[in-house]
C-alpha cells in the first residue's frame, strides 16, 4: 500500500514533472524538460537506485518500481508512473 508523505492531497502530472526534474538535477543529471529521457540525461542504475529512493521518500514505499523506471524513462512518464502509484 503506497503511503502518500509528500503532502495530504495528490500533486497533478505536471507538479510531478517538476518534481521529478528537480529531482533529476539533485543527483546530477541534466534533465531539461518532460520530454528529457533520465537515461539519456545521463542516469545509470546506481542512480536510479537514488532516484527511485528519493521517489519513496516523497511519496511512499513502491511509488516508482525499478521496471517501471527502465520501461518507461522520460520525466514525463516517470511522473506518471508515480502519479499512478500514489492513486492506488
């Protein structure tokens, strides 16, 4: 069951591009937009790892499975993907 800590109510899609951008940048990537691919922006696995910890941190445990970032990696579907997690 996902827990939602990032705030009481849900972020909209774009909120969570933003985030998931800022996010991006934190650990040293140069994600530029929602279309940026976090592969392409220059993401490995181990940061993925730091991705998908900081994405558990701000919206609960599985709110960005490691398949789901492989599968589908541009900020855009990141977000989505994360949206999707904390609706559940």
């Amino acid at each position: 069951m996902s827990n939602n800590t990032q705030s009481s109510r849900t972020l909209s899609q774009e909120e969570l591009e933003q985030w998931v951008l800022s996010a991006c940048r934190d650990i040293g990537l140069g994600a530029e937009d929602a279309d940026s691919d976090f592969f392409g922006a220059g993401g490995t696995s181990l940061t993925a790892i730091r991705l998908i910890a900081k994405a558990e941190e701000g919206f609960g445990e599985d709110a960005l499975d490691p398949e789901d970032l492989f599968a589908r990696s541009s900020v855009r579907e990141i977000a989505a993907t994360i949206l999707r997690s904390t609706r559940t």
